[in-house]
C-alpha cells in the first residue's frame, strides 16, 4: 500500500495527514482494511523528498 501512496506526491500526503490523520485504503478483493498512521505517513514524505534530492544529484 504504502508504494500505492508514494504516486501521489507529497502534497497529497501532507493533506492525508492534516485532514484525516492517517489512511485507510479497503481492498475489494479480500476485503482486507490497510491502515497507514500519521507516523507512517511522515516517514513516507522523508524517504520520498530523500529519493527526489538524490535523484536530482
């Protein structure tokens, strides 16, 4: 789930945490709920800003 969410940029996901604190995505196959904390989503935005300032290298 987590590689689903980096497509969205780190707009979206700052906006994720400010709003809902947090995601939840339901999978309509298994019915299985993915959860993701406003910790988990931070963690994302760091690794995604640290891959676009390596990449720009």
């Amino acid at each position: 789930m987590l590689n689903a969410l980096k497509m969205l940029g780190t707009t979206e996901l700052h906006e994720m945490i400010a709003e809902d604190h947090g995601a939840e995505a339901i999978c309509h196959f298994c019915n299985e709920i993915y959860r993701v904390s406003e910790q988990e989503l931070s963690e994302l935005i760091e690794r995604l800003q640290t891959e676009t300032s390596s990449a720009s290298r």
